[in-house]
C-alpha cells in the first residue's frame, strides 16, 4: 500500500486515544467507491495500536470525515 498522497497532505500526527503518545502515518488508500476520500491509518509509537481517519478533499484542504480505533 502507499504512504503517498495524490494531492495534499492530510495531518501526520495525531495523539493516541489509549495511552497518548504520538502516533505517525502508517498507511494512506483512497476510499473504495468514493472519489476525493482518503482513509489513513495512524500507528501509536507506544502502545502500537492503529486509529483509521477519513479525510475529504475540500476547498484545498483535507477535511476530517470520521475516525475510529481498529
């Protein structure tokens, strides 16, 4: 899988819920059957657990759609 963005880059560090060290990037795929949707998923530097964010391309900008623990 790609790491790499097709247009702009979508936040690359987010705090993890569980024990809230960083987390960085740990895999970036458009989302199946929606065009200009990217899900990443971040990776917990302590704890190792992943969090999944959805990100729209709007105005410019990625915009959070949703997130959740997986």
């Amino acid at each position: 899988m790609s790491t790499r963005l097709a247009c702009f880059v979508v936040p690359t560090i987010e705090i993890c819920p569980n024990c809230k060290s960083e987390m960085i990037v740990a895999q970036v795929t458009p989302t199946f059957l929606a065009d200009g949707f990217e899900d990443v998923i971040y990776r917990c530097k302590g704890c190792h657990s992943d969090v999944k964010r959805t990100f729209k391309l709007g105005l410019g900008a990625w915009e959070l759609i949703t997130g959740a623990a997986i």
